[in-house]
C-alpha cells in the first residue's frame, strides 16, 4: 500500500484517503476558451478533521482550437520533512509572444504580430524542506525543463529573437529559507508563510552551456477579523535574476512551487503567455469571507468568496516596465478541510496598442489554490 513508503509516521497509522475530481472551463484575452479535467486525492490520520499528510493533485488542460496544453501531476507530502514534487508538459502550436516585460506586455493583440509560434516540452521538480529552528525550515530544489521553440515568420518573436529560440534545456539548484507560523492548512486564518531562496544553473542551448541565477522573496500575512469569518491576507513577491534564462522560462517565479505568472496567483489579470519577465515586483491583498461550513459525514464543506487586488511590475533588464493592476475574485469551497476549489475572474488594465488609454480586460480560470 502506498503508506508503505511514506515514511515512520504513516507505516504507524494508515491514512484515510479522499479525494474531489472535475471538469474545467476557463477562457483568457490569450488562448480563448479552454478545458479539461483536474482532481486532488489526499490522504491524513483517521482522527484528523483538517488538512492533509499528502495529496495528489493532476490536471489536464487544452483550450478548444488545441493549440495549447498543459498536463501535470503533482505530489505535496507534509511530515517532519516537507516533500514536493511536480512532472508536467506543456506546449503552444501558436503562442503569443508579447516580449519580456516593458509595454508590449499591456497591449492586446490577436493578429499575426504575435501568434504563429510553437514552445513546448517536459518539466519536473522535486524538493525537501527540513526543520532548522522554530518556524523556519531549510529547502532545498531541484528544476528541470525543455524546450523546443519555432518562431512564425513576422511575428514579434521572429523579430525580437529572445534567447531560447531552438531546442534547448534549462535547469537550476535553489536552496533558501521558508517561514511557517499559521494556524491551518490550506486556508490559513493567521500567520506568516515565507520563502527566501537563492538558485544558480543555466541553459544548454546550440551546444552551449548559458548560467542564470535569481533570487526570491515571498512574504504572506494571514490576519482574522469579525470573530475570524473575515480573513485578510497581504502577499509581497519580489523575483530578481542575473545571467541569461531562455524566453520560455520567464514565466516562472522561483520558489518552491515554480507558480507561473498570469494563471492563478501573481499577474491574474494578464492571462499566461504574456506576463514574462527578467524580475518581478508585486504586491497583493485579498479579504476572504466564510459564509457557512457543512459537517455531515462526507459532505463537508465551507463556502468562502475571495476578493483581492494587486499592483505589480515585469521587468525588462532592469527597467519595471509599466504598472500591472489586477482585481479579482470569487466564490470559494473548501472540500474536507483539504482541498480547495476557486472559480475566479480577474481583470487586467490593457490596451490596444502601444501608448493608448488603458482598460479593463476580464480572465476567467478555476484554481485549486488562492491568490496568495
């Protein structure tokens, strides 16, 4: 059985298993309509009510043209060591490029300028986090992805010829800090969860080796109000590299997760595929309400609503590039004290080309995870 490699504490108590699956709608001012299924299977001690000592989560995504996909399996175990892990594919056969960071970013384009190009390929992760003193743990990672990238003829990807164009490979070493003082998981109430973390490798590209590094500081504060059916969290994000990364991996944050820009936390109301960046600065606030919990046997649930903005920049070499505001929200549903599902739509401020009046442009997605 599959507590039987997960350590000393699971062979000495079997684990109750549960799990949620469904299917998945979304649409953005990129890609256009999407879907696909996803579903967490979790596992914890029988007289445990909350959280979880390991979950499964997996998805598989395409939007309608199938033009774009994005499959994965993750595994997050939390004992006296934290495990993660992640292996996934994602490809575009028409990828919008809108540069790195500096105002193309904030421009919508759906003509020849920006699509005709194709990136996809594997990607995986694994890492542990051990206890150091106190609330701070050591983490320690391990990233690997590939790429093949093809530009259409005039697009801005032909015409820019970012690093990363061709068939290459990127991977890199992270090592930091985190800090974890709140009170529950998944859905905090109160306390701190943070990560500071270094990371060196590079890409081997046109049979080069490429060294990039960055360096990340994620802060998430957790603070109850009206008797704690009101919950305010505050999140600062701020990415910094060095050296060369290929096109296709500015996307990405650091961290121990890798979260990717413009899809479910940072820069929501930008959608995927635009919100790349050589560094990133973004602040965020979100108020969450909980209107009523369920208990009865399998049938146990909250109902919440999450409402957030945030400022941000994507950095094109050392400039910020123009604002990124986003607003966002929606109903949220805890399943078992585990998993959490959130349909949301977030707005971004963009234009319709370079140097024009900015307005609201609405994303569409559903999450299993919040904001922050």
């Amino acid at each position: 059985m599959i507590w039987g490699w997960l350590g000393a504490s699971a062979l000495a108590e079997p684990l109750r298993w549960s799990g949620l699956g469904l299917p998945l709608v979304g649409v953005n001012s990129t890609d256009g309509w999407g879907f696909g299924v996803a579903g967490e299977v979790y596992g914890r001690p029988p007289d445990v009510e909350f959280g979880y000592d390991i979950k499964f989560t997996a998805q598989i995504w395409t939007t309608v043209a199938f033009d774009y996909t994005n499959d994965y399996l993750q595994v997050d175990w939390r004992d006296r060591w934290n495990w993660t892990g992640r292996a996934g594919y994602r490809a575009w056969e028409n990828l919008a490029y809108a540069g790195v960071g500096g105002d193309d970013v904030s421009v919508i384009r759906s003509d020849a300028l920006e699509r005709g190009n194709a990136v996809g390929g594997p990607l995986g992760l694994f890492g542990a986090a051990a206890p150091l003193r106190g609330p701070v743990e050591f983490f320690g990672q391990v990233y690997l992805r590939q790429a093949t990238a093809e530009a259409g003829a005039g697009t801005l990807l032909e015409r820019d010829g970012p690093f990363g164009l061709g068939s290459g490979v990127f991977t890199d070493l992270s090592a930091g800090l985190r800090l974890d003082t709140v009170d529950r998981w998944p859905l905090p109430r109160e306390g701190w969860r943070g990560e500071l973390a270094l990371s060196g490798g590079g890409t081997a590209l046109g049979g080069t080796v490429v060294p990039a590094g960055a360096a990340l500081l994620s802060l998430i504060h957790w603070q109850p109000a009206i008797g704690g059916r009101l919950v305010i969290g505050s999140r600062l994000l701020a990415l910094g590299t060095t050296g060369t990364r290929p096109f296709w991996e500015k996307e990405m944050t650091g961290g121990i997760w890798r979260n990717e820009l413009g899809v479910e936390t940072a820069f929501t109301g930008y959608g995927r595929a635009r919100t790349r960046g050589d560094g990133a600065l973004a602040g965020l606030v979100e108020v969450r309400p909980e209107f009523f919990s369920v208990d009865h046997g399998v049938f146990d649930f909250s109902l919440l609503a999450s409402l957030y903005a945030e400022e941000g920049f994507l950095f094109d070499g050392t400039s910020p590039g123009p604002h990124l505001p986003t607003v966002g929200g929606g109903p949220m549903v805890l399943w078992q004290g585990a998993i959490q599902l959130r349909p949301f739509v977030a707005w971004g401020w963009t234009s319709e080309r370079p140097g024009d009046r900015r307005s609201p442009s609405i994303q569409y997605s559903v999450s299993f995870v919040d904001p922050l």
